[in-house]
C-alpha cells in the first residue's frame, strides 16, 4: 500500500500524458 502512494504522483503524470495524448489522436480523426 506504501508503494502505491508513493508512486501515485507518477501515476498521475502518465495518465495525464495519456489522456492527452489519446485526446489529439481523437480530435485528429474527428476534423479530418
């Protein structure tokens, strides 16, 4: 459980990375 809080903040930052990353794939193919 320790690790998990520990490793939350990094956690966090890729699924930040991901959402956005998946959000430009998704708006690429909704303009074209």
């Amino acid at each position: 459980m320790k690790n998990l809080v520990l490793n939350f903040p990094l956690l966090a930052t890729y699924t930040k990375i991901f959402m956005n990353y998946t959000y430009k794939i998704i708006c690429k193919y909704s303009c074209f």
